[in-house]
C-alpha cells in the first residue's frame, strides 16, 4: 500500500466544494483486487500498467504500478507545473519572451511551426513566444518544439528529473529532448516512469505542491487538453470533471506506446488520478483506435470501481 503526501484541504478546493465527509470510503481489498483483475483482462498483449491514486488518504491500486514505462508526452505535464511554479515563486515571468527559428522545429510543434510560419511571412527568420505560450502549447497540443525550448530554459532534462527528486519521486527520470526520448526500447531506463511514481507526483502536484494560481493553471490546462479524447476521458461518465497529459510513442523498430495521465473529480468525492502506460509490443508508427479503447476502457474500469 501506498500513500501520497499533499494538503487535502487544497485537494477539497479542485473538488469544486465536496468535503471529506461526503467522499465515498476508499476501495476496499476485494474492489481493488477486482479491478486489478479486471486491467489484466485488457491486457491482451503487451504490458499495461495503471496506477488509480484516491487523494482521500492517498491509497493507491492498480496493475504493474512500479514497473518502468516510456514517459512520451506525459512529461510536459510536469515540465508545464515546473514553468508555473517558477514563475509562481519570483522566478522567470510567465510573460517573458522566447526566440526560436526554423532550425529547432521537430516534428510534433503545430503551435511553434504556426509562429515560425507567421515570422517568415513578415520576413523574420526568428518567432517568439512567451514562456506561458510554450507551457500550455507543451500541456494542451503536445507541442515537441515548445517543450525542447522550456527544457532548455531548465537545464536540459536533467532539470526535470531534479524536480521529480525534490517532490518525492525517486523514479522518473528524463534523459532526452524531443523526439528522442521518445525511442524507448526494453530494458532502456531513460525517459522512463511507474504508473505509481506518476500518479503520485500528479497527486502532490495539484493537491497542494504548486502554488493555488498555478494549480488552477495547470488543472485548466488539462481541462482544454483534447489529445486524450478517445483515451481514458472517452470511458469516464460525462458528468465527470476531467483533465489529462498524454504520451505517445512508435516509429521504425519502436513498439507503440499509447499513455495517458488523467486528473479526475468525480461529483460527490475526492479527485482521483490516473496513471495509463500502455506499451502494446507491436511496432507501428501510431497507436490504432483499438490501442485507444483499451485505455477507455480502463477509464470505464475506474468509474465502475471507484
């Protein structure tokens, strides 16, 4: 059993106004075991591993919670509460200006490659964005570009592995810029994660980690994020609050990597966090729809158990 360490008073606030006492008790032994059973049946090849965090006590349950997954693009999920919290804290302003061209560009950077397009119709060989810009261009379209430049702005990955070192997290690890980090091959520990060291930081993150401004940021961010569509979101019931980071990996040689990291407030209880790491063990470019409905069904697992 494990449990997160995070003020639950700022956890009630997220909850939009449940309180403790109106939160369903926690999972208990045989639900949890139920569920666990219920993740392995969608595991019809390759490994998936979930962690399910209640921010009620902070109990976690799951499948393959401490086995190594690819990040991917769940990364510029924390690299966006590092941005914000910086700029929290008396660091770099959020609307400080950053200078890039065409040279950086990589191939996943729909909103940087839009402004590099737009300098040169004016005849610039340099766009700029503001350090807030390429934080929820990184958290909301996934934009490679965006987060290689924030990276940088950190000290390269390094910085972001230090960030997890200081909240707790003794497991993720970033090694590799866009689109590197991406080429994750078994028994590689770079650029990896656990399903429970993610959801855990999450849980720390917006239940009390970040300042309340930039918690209310990076929690809206995830709201307007649309990656996840037809992931986990796509199997919670409507009426569910939710917001997600996902990642993705494939390519020549690369089994697909189909992840997802949800923060969830379902009415009439605490948020619950959900880390997904599917690697399907097929190699192909994209995950298919049937790689995507496997991570809606956990989600339709997580409501109907939780």
């Amino acid at each position: 059993m494990s449990y997160a360490h995070f003020d639950r008073r700022s956890v009630l606030l997220l909850a939009l106004g449940a309180t403790i006492a109106s939160c369903r008790t926690s999972m208990s032994e045989p639900r949890a075991a139920e569920l666990e059973r219920e993740l392995a049946r969608l595991e019809s090849r390759g490994r998936l591993g979930v962690a399910v965090l209640d921010t009620r006590d902070g109990r976690v349950v799951g499948r393959r919670l401490d086995e190594r997954f690819a990040l991917c693009s769940t990364f510029k999920l924390v690299l966006a509460a590092m941005v914000l919290q910086r700029a929290e804290t008396g660091g770099r302003a959020l609307a400080e200006r950053v200078s890039f061209g065409k040279g950086e560009l990589v191939s996943h950077g729909s909103v940087t490659r839009a402004a590099v397009e737009a300098a040169a119709a004016r005849g610039e060989s340099v766009a700029e964005l503001s350090l807030g810009e390429l934080a929820r261009a990184a958290q909301t379209s996934s934009d490679g570009v965006a987060a290689n430049l924030l990276l940088r702005d950190f000290g390269g990955p390094a910085g972001l592995t230090q960030f997890c070192r200081e909240r707790g997290d003794a497991i993720t690890r970033l090694d590799r810029l866009e689109p590197e980090m991406n080429d994750v091959l078994p028994g590689d520990e770079r650029d990896t994660t656990s399903p429970r060291a993610m959801a855990e930081l999450v849980a720390r993150l917006l239940g009390g980690e970040l300042a309340p401004a930039a918690r209310d940021t990076l929690r809206r961010w995830m709201i307007e994020t649309t990656t996840g569509a037809a992931r986990v979101r796509r199997g919670l019931p409507p009426e569910w609050i939710a917001g997600d980071k996902t990642g993705t990996g494939g390519g020549a040689g690369i089994t697909v990597k189909c992840n997802d990291v949800v923060w969830i407030e379902p009415p009439g209880r605490a948020p619950l966090v959900v880390a997904a790491y599917y690697d399907t063990g097929e190699v192909a470019e994209w995950p298919s729809d049937a790689d995507q409905e496997v991570l809606a069904d956990v989600g339709r697992c997580v409501a109907r158990w939780c």
